[in-house]
C-alpha cells in the first residue's frame, strides 16, 4: 500500500463515533441540572458536529458548556468567544467564506502552537450557515536534549502509531519513531492524549516528509466525513515558518481560489533545531471545480503554498497587488524580487536617491508598468511559452519606449523612476536563466550576464573595482536576498551571511551589499592566484527584523542558506552542459563549476548539508561544492588562513628590521580569539613567536586592552572557543581594561556597557555610555601605538576614505608603521594609497590571506581524486603537504613584493606590487587556459602531465593509483589547473621569454627539470 493508502473507513468511523459518544455523555451528565434548551442544543452538536470535535475537545468542557448556551446568538453576532486564556482561544463562527481568514488576521501577530477547526454537517436550526468552531492555541514549546530525554510516552502508544503507520505510510523511516513521538509529546501532550493513532502517525509522517524533501511537503488524498461523503485531504508541511502570520497567509491562499476548508487540524513543532508547522486541511472547492492532481485548481494551490517560502503577507508590495486582485502570489514574489534587485544594484551608488521605499513606491505605484515586466519575462523563461524571438525583440522594444517615454511631469521623481524601471528591465533581458518557474523552488535565483552593468552606465560602477565579472547571480527570498559574482568560468570563494535585526542594520546593508559582493568577488580573485580557480563570494543579507531570541535569529539564517543552497543547485546542476531542471529555461548552455567557502555566519553542520545536497542533486563537482567539511581540510582547525598571514607578518618585520625573533614586538588585532583568522593568528604567535606582545583587540561581543600585554596563558584558553569577553579580568594588567558590548543596564533613557578596568589596587568596574564605548573601539582599532595591526576581522572597508587619517598621531606618526590584512578589504584601495604614502608598510589582503582559499582547493582536488575513505586514511600526509604549499605561497609572494619595492629603491606601494602580481598571473592564466582548452591534446603530454602533479600535494604524485586518477580529471579542470601552475611558476621564479605557444614546452622543461 502506497503513502496515500487510508486505514478502514469503517472501523475508523465506529472507533471515531463511539469515542465521541462517550465524552457527550460524559458532558450530558455534567449538564443534567441546566436548562432544556441547552441540553437540545448539546444532544444537535452530538448530532451534527464530526466525532473529531467531542475527541479532541474533550477536556474543554468549560467551552461545550458556553457552546451549547449561547448557540442561538450566533444568528445575530459575528463571533462567540467561548474561552479565552493566554495561552488559547476558542470562538464560534457561522461558516461563512473568509471567516477563519479573519480569525488569523485579528491574530497575525500571535505565535500560533496549534488551530482546529471543525464545521457541523448541518446548517444551525434556524440558520442557513453552518456552525463554525475555531480553537487556537499559543503555546510554542521551547525544546533541547535533557527535556527530550525526561519524556514518558503513554502505554501502548508506539505500539498503536506504529501499526497505523505500517498500514497507511509504510514508507516512513520507523528508526525516528520513537524520537519523533517524544518530541510531539514534549510540544503538545494534549494533542497525543486525545488524537487517534492514524492522525498521529499522518503527523510524524508529514514531519518526515517535509525533512526529506528540503523543507516544503505538499500532498492531496481522497478521504471521507464522517458520514462517508468524499473529501479532499490536503496535508502541508514547513520546516522553519515564519512565527508570526504564516497561517494567516495560507488561510487567504484558501479564500483568494475559492477553495473552502471544511476541517483542519494545524500542529506547531519545535525540534529545538527546526520548527515545523504540519497541517491537514480537508478542502472542497467552492465552484465545484475538481482538485485533483491533473487540475488547474490542484497546481494553482500548490505553487501558491509552496510561494509562501518566498512571499511575506505582511509587506506593502502584498497589499498592493495581492490585496487588490492585481497578481497573483508568484508574481508578487517576483516585484519584491525586482524591487531587492533594483535598490540594491542603485543604493551602492546613490543610497538616498534609491531608498528601498523610493524604490518600492515606484513599483506600487504603476502596476501597469510591473504587468509588462512580468509579461516579458514569461515570454522569455516560461518553458510552456512559444518564446518567440520576433515577439521577443518585440515586446522589448515597446517596454524600452513605454519606459523611456515615462512622464508625470515630476521631472525628478520621473527621472529616478525611470531609471529604476529600466535597471529591472536589464535584469529581466540579461537574465541567462532563472528558476521562477520551477514549482518546489525555495529561493529565487536569476543568473545574469554582466554586460548588463555596462548598460547601467559608468557613473552607477565608478566606485567599483576595475574588471567585468563573469558572471553575477542575484538570490531572493522572503528571508534576504544577495549576490554571487564571479571573476573567472571555474571560480571559488566565501559564502557570507549579513544577519540583520534592526531596520538601520537592514538598511545599511542592503544599500552596500552589492559593491560589498563586488569588491569583495574582485580580491578574491587576485587572491586565487595561485589555484586552478578564479575568484568570487556569495553575499546575503539576512532580515532578521522580526527575530526575537537568538534561537529564531539562528532558525531564520539556516532556512535562507538552505533556500539559497537549493536554489544555487536548481540553477547549476547541469547535465552535458545543459540545465538538468526541465522547468528552466537556459540561455548559457554550459557546465558552470562553481566552488563555496565557509565565511561569516556559515556554521559546520550547514557545510555538510550543502555537500550532500550537491551530491544528491548530481552538481558537477559533487560534495566540492563547499570546502571545510568535516572530512575536509577545516580552516578552524589547521589555521590555514592564518598560516599565511602569520607568515606574511614576520616575514614583512624581518624585512623592515623588527628582528621579531629577537625583540619584543606589539600587535593589535581586529577580530577576536573565536575567530577562525584572528584566533588562530592568536594561537600561532603566542605558540611560534614568544616576542609577540597583543596588547588590543577588537571583538564583536567587546574589547580588551593590555599596555604590558595580554597574558598569553589566558587568551591561549580562549582561541578558537570562546570570544573576548571570557577573558578572565583577574589576568590583566595595571591600565587594562574589557568593556562589553551586549553587558548593559538602563540609566534613564541611556544604555551603559559594563567596563572592567584594572588599576593598581585592583578591578574596578565601571558603565560607560555607548558614545564612550564607541570612542573606546576607535581607538583600539586606530589610535593604538604598536609594531604590527593585524586586521582578521570586522566589516570590509572599516578603514575608509574619510577616516584614514585617524591612524597617525598629532605629530604624523603612525599608531602602527606595518599592517597585514587579514580581513577581507578592511581597507578601501584610497585609504590604502593614502597610508602608504605618509610611510605605512601595507601587505593587502590579496597577499596575506590567500593560503585560506588554496587549502580550499586542494580540498575540492581531493574530492575529485579520492573516496572519502582513502581521504580519511591519508588526511594527515594529505594535509602535511597541502600546509607545506601553503608555506610556499605566502613566502614566493611577500620575498617578490619586497624584492620589487627594493628594485624600485621604494618608489612603489607594496599594494600596488601586490595588485601587479596578481594581475600578472592571472592575465597569463587567461592566456594559458585558452591555448590548453583550444589544444587539449597538449595536456596528454609527459611535460604537462608532470606541470599537473607538480601543482598537487606530493601524496598524489607518489601513488601510482593517484596519479592515474589525476589524468582523468575533466579537461576543463586539467586545463585551469595547468594554466594555474605554469602562470604562477613564471611569476615567482621568472625566466620566461618568447610566445606563449613556443616557449611553454622549453619552459617547463628548464623550470620542473
């Protein structure tokens, strides 16, 4: 029997009614001494009302109660509350359309456990309508392991789910039973003592479900009343709903088709990592339409439900046209999708010009211009459209004039709309694929060409880095929204999570995101290379605004990497260069390996759940999707990126005279000890370099300061587990002090921060205010005199145009004469010029840190080479010699920068080296890649084979089953990583004349000899 397969409706019915029977007597009993008319009125619910109803409302007598008394006021009142406590509310209703969509709506700002409601068969005796019972409780449970554990299951309970289950779902995992029944009986006991075992087990069943299928399970079966009239099932389960208004939203998916909900039964789950919402909802159509699967009502719903991932009920732009009949729900997800992509690629340039509320108010207000954005973008990537290519050019001429003749005669505002409209107009031409169409999608993903960036006009990307990316991919959905840009065909680099909770964080981020994607995407390109991959990053920005507690905060960023994760793979799982998803219509036409990296808000588990969706979804380069896995090269735990930035410092004081193995130096730090860059970079001078004296650093949780420096034992404790703020104060010294950020008390209208500080007599405390705490973190992060500044954490370009000059004292002396750039663009490329000139030595973060994504690499080689168990085998040989490049590359690097400022008798910036090298190897690399790719059977012979092992760890050439391997790489990737090897050994060890398709051979052989 399948998954839809029904127990017998004939004993479920007997079981169901003699139940029922049982507690109306029970209630019948109770109400002996009441009035006549309240006993009819109860013996008609017994009559009328499913047996489900007297089941589950059993214990709310109180309810049945005030029920059968005031039944004969429903005529003439809009609602009966027949109980209302804090944590429940259950109302009487006549049945009428939209009648449960405006219970929810009164309470759209409740967190709703659990909602029943239960028509009578029967109009009420006097009434046309039936009667109409809401109950809704508020009363979400907070879940961990010790509450888990401390659950008592009824007897016999598992026993009869599990004989319900193995009848009606054999499909389910039955390993999970026993956990999934504890955790329904920790979140709602109530609901387990008084529901059926079928009804439990359909619950647990669509749990399981809706895990399995990433998040979103949507089902119809036929099913029966309990006067064997047929009905219609629909069973709909959400992993991570929002908290507030989600059902309310589904209620008017119901009432916008026409679709009536005769019964439903809506449980709330909190798994302590996930919440679940599990709905049964049994439906007819209002019109008499048919709903099964072949229909367009069935379709219509499905695509309207699962787009509640991607549509919040409470936004403008879902009153505009959702409320007033213009669109429908997917189409209104798109506008707010339009609507991201627009402010974001304009506020980077004008933020006050393009307000995400200027922006919004454009679309809002000119509905007939969005109706023909929409209409040719359908005509585009609609895969069941004709896609005209005459209509096409047609179509896009007349909304190119429709736009551009745009006149209200407000000439500013007119001038700022069209602008607006024409960049939604380049997304919707220059978009190469998209997954709109694919009906179980989580996110929205719209892969672009660049050129449409040069369509926007100069002044919009004058103040981004020079160079065209190779591609851009702009994500949606309800939960943020970002960008992945990359430089090169095969491309790698960090995924990062902007969480934002305020509305200022939310604004501020969105209006950088873009440039912050961009400038980021460019470093990491002159960073990569030295790999086989050219640089990119992957941005979103979180709306966290609604979040409350941390655990909704953490439960909201893991449903939008999930989202993203699923709509990135929708988008670029590809099949002999074509997309695999049938629904996506594909205008690129090629295999497109991209490569992640963990980076700001991606935790562990995340990792692993990305690499096995890519191996589930069959993505090119499988679980090389993402690198630092656990059965990877983790950067935490190998300090990898620290590794080269470490180096590059002592390498870079050496050079300057600093004699750091001599002589005490001070440091100072941005990013704190549980930091993987900051911690391990912590971790590697308090181990490898005693002289190294850390007296600041700035954390997000708070700051310290050590004049004498601080005491290596305890902020040893601290690297890689704990921030700043449990550094013991008992281990300062005289003059030291930590302020915490998160630490404060209410003084009237002003929030102080608690700020220990250490004094000759001892700790003192002290609460300071937000201004003080603020000019506390400039001066740690600026004004701090030390040796050595070694930026590994923060927000890019902290360190900008207009505030460069905070770095040097009265006198012109810098608080620091040598900084390392740890953190990704912590300085802006002016703000780099400007300290250099005035006799800062700068060594930028396309030099410091790149060891990071080169471990990376290597990590994604040993995806392709060996199974996870041979790399478990040799890890440690594996990640020996992937260290020992590692130490390679920093030093090839920071010796040819330093030796070109000395050929230049110091002329030159070391930044300006540092670009220049990076250049050099990537523009040989271009080269390099189209004469292997053009000429592929150059890379079968000895020479390049030998060029290939050379760039790998030694682990690979030494094994004959490993290098057979390594000559059954795709070519693609053969091609890069040659390209790589010979760009980068022509760089660092010179010697190379002549033409590039002479001269390779002979150089190989004089070079690798």
């Amino acid at each position: 029997m399948n998954g839809s397969a029904l127990l017998s409706a004939d004993s479920l019915n007997n079981r169901n009614h003699t139940a029922a029977a049982i507690s109306h007597k029970r209630l019948m009993k109770e109400m002996g001494g009441d009035s006549q008319n309240a006993l009819e009125n109860l013996q008609w619910l017994h009559q009328n009302m499913p047996p489900y109803f007297f089941i589950t409302m059993r214990d709310e007598k109180r309810a049945l109660k005030n029920l059968a008394w005031t039944m004969s006021q429903l005529a003439c009142q809009r609602r009966v509350v027949l109980d209302d406590q804090p944590d429940k509310l259950i109302l009487a209703r006549l049945d009428r359309p939209g009648s449960l969509y405006d219970t929810l709506m009164d309470l759209r700002h409740r967190s709703v456990s659990y909602a029943e409601m239960n028509h009578s068969v029967m109009p009420l005796p006097g009434s046309k309508n039936r009667l109409e019972i809401q109950r809704l409780e508020f009363d979400l449970k907070k879940v961990d392991q010790e509450a888990q554990a401390r659950v008592k299951l009824p007897p016999c309970l598992k026993k009869t789910v599990s004989a319900a289950m193995r009848e009606a779902y054999p499909d389910f995992d039955f390993s999970e039973l026993t956990g999934l029944l504890n955790l329904l009986m920790l979140n709602n006991p109530a609901y387990v003592q008084v529901s059926p075992p079928e009804r439990l087990a359909r619950g647990l069943w669509m749990y399981q479900q809706a895990v399995q299928r990433e998040g979103l399970f949507f089902h119809m079966e036929k099913s029966a009343d309990a006067a064997g009239n047929p009905e219609n099932r629909l069973v709909f389960s959400v992993l991570d709903p929002p908290e507030f208004g989600f059902l309310a939203q589904i209620s008017e998916i119901f009432r916008r088709l026409d679709v009536g909900i005769r019964r439903l039964y809506c449980l709330s789950l909190n798994t302590g990592d996930h919440t679940a919402m599990l709905g049964s909802f049994y439906v007819a159509a209002r019109n008499g339409q048919a709903l099964g699967p072949s229909s367009t009502l069935y379709q219509e719903l499905k695509s309207e439900l699962y787009n509640t991932r991607l549509l919040s009920n409470s936004c403008r732009v879902y009153e505009r046209f959702i409320g007033q009949s213009i669109m429908n729900g997917e189409e209104t997800a798109l506008v707010n999708a339009f609507i991201a992509f627009c402010h974001t690629s304009l506020a980077h340039w004008q933020p006050d010009r393009f307000d995400r509320e200027v922006v919004k108010n454009a679309f809002c207000a000119h509905p007939e211009i969005v109706r023909g954005l929409i209409d040719l973008f359908r005509q585009r990537f609609d895969p069941e459209g004709p896609r005209d290519q005459a209509s096409w050019e047609s179509g896009l001429e007349s909304m190119e004039q429709t736009i551009g003749e745009y006149n209200t005669g407000h000439r500013n505002l007119d001038e700022v709309r069209r602008t607006i409209f024409q960049t939604c107009l380049l997304l919707v031409k220059h978009t190469l694929k998209t997954n709109f169409f694919v009906q179980e999608k989580q996110a929205l993903a719209f892969r672009l060409d660049p050129r449409y960036l040069t369509e926007m006009g100069p002044d919009c990307c004058a103040e981004l880095p020079s160079g065209k990316p190779f591609r851009i991919t702009f994500f949606f959905t309800r939960e943020g929204f970002g960008y992945h840009i990359g430089f090169s065909d095969i491309a790698r680099g960090g995924w990062r999570t902007i969480i934002s909770t305020t509305e200022d964080e939310y604004s501020t981020n969105s209006e950088s995101l873009f440039r912050e994607t961009f400038v980021l995407a460019h470093t990491q390109h002159l960073k990569n290379k030295d790999i086989y991959e050219g640089g990119s990053k992957l941005v979103l920005v979180m709306d966290g605004r609604h979040c409350g507690a941390p655990s909704e905060v953490n439960r909201t960023l893991l449903g939008l990497q999930r989202a993203v994760t699923n709509s990135f793979l929708d988008l670029f799982t590809t099949q002999n260069g074509g997309v695999v998803n049938s629904r996506i219509v594909d205008y690129y036409g090629d295999d497109e390996p991209i490569e992640l990296g963990p980076d700001e808000n991606m935790g562990d588990n995340m990792i692993e759940y990305i690499a096995r969706q890519s191996v589930r979804r069959g993505y090119v380069l499988g679980a090389g999707l993402i690198s630092s896995k656990r059965r990877g090269i983790n950067h935490k735990e190998y300090g990898v990126t620290s590794l080269g930035v470490v180096k590059t410092a002592i390498m870079a004081m050496t050079e300057m005279g600093f004699e750091p193995g001599r002589r005490p130096f001070k440091v100072r730090f941005t990013g704190g000890p549980g930091g993987d860059v900051a911690g391990n970079a912590m971790r590697r001078l308090i181990d490898n370099h005693p002289m190294a004296k850390i007296v600041g650093v700035v954390d997000g949780p708070g700051i310290l300061h050590d004049p004498v420096g601080v005491d290596p034992g305890e902020l040893r404790r601290l690297t890689l587990r704990y921030d700043i703020t449990a550094f013991d104060p008992q281990k300062l010294n005289p003059g030291g002090y930590i302020a915490y950020k998160h630490d404060l008390r209410q003084d009237n209208l002003r929030k102080l921060h608690r700020m220990v500080v250490r004094t000759q007599e001892g700790l003192e405390e002290k609460w300071i205010t937000a201004d003080e705490y603020q000019r506390h973190v400039g001066e740690l992060t600026f004004a701090l005199k030390c040796d050595l500044f070694l930026p590994c954490g923060g927000r890019p370009e902290t360190v900008d145009d207009r505030n460069w000059s905070w770095m040097f004292d009265r006198q012109g002396v810098p608080s620091a004469p040598l900084i390392v750039e740890g953190a990704n663009s912590f300085l802006t490329p002016k703000a780099r010029v400007e300290l250099q000139k005035k006799g800062v030595t700068i060594l930028r973060d396309a030099t410091a840190n790149k060891c990071g994504v080169i471990a990376s690499s290597y990590e994604i080689i040993a995806n392709l080479l060996m199974t996870d168990r041979e790399f478990e085998l040799h890890k440690e040989q594996y990640v020996k010699d992937v260290l020992t490049i590692l130490e390679r590359r920093a030093g090839e690097e920071t010796s040819l920068i330093f030796k070109r400022w000395r050929d230049s008798k110091g002329s030159r910036l070391f930044t300006e080296i540092s670009s220049e090298i990076s250049n050099e190897i990537n523009d040989r690399y271009a080269e390099l890649f189209e004469l292997f790719h053009h000429q592929p059977e150059l890379v079968t012979r000895p020479i390049y084979r030998k060029a290939i092992l050379n760039h790998l760890p030694a682990l690979i050439g030494s094994q004959k089953k490993y290098r057979a391997r390594a000559s059954q790489i795709p070519l693609k990737i053969k091609c890069a990583i040659l390209a790589s090897e010979i760009a980068s050994l022509i760089a660092y060890q010179g010697g190379w004349e002549g033409d590039l398709g002479s001269r390779v051979g002979a150089y190989l052989k004089a070079t690798l000899a």
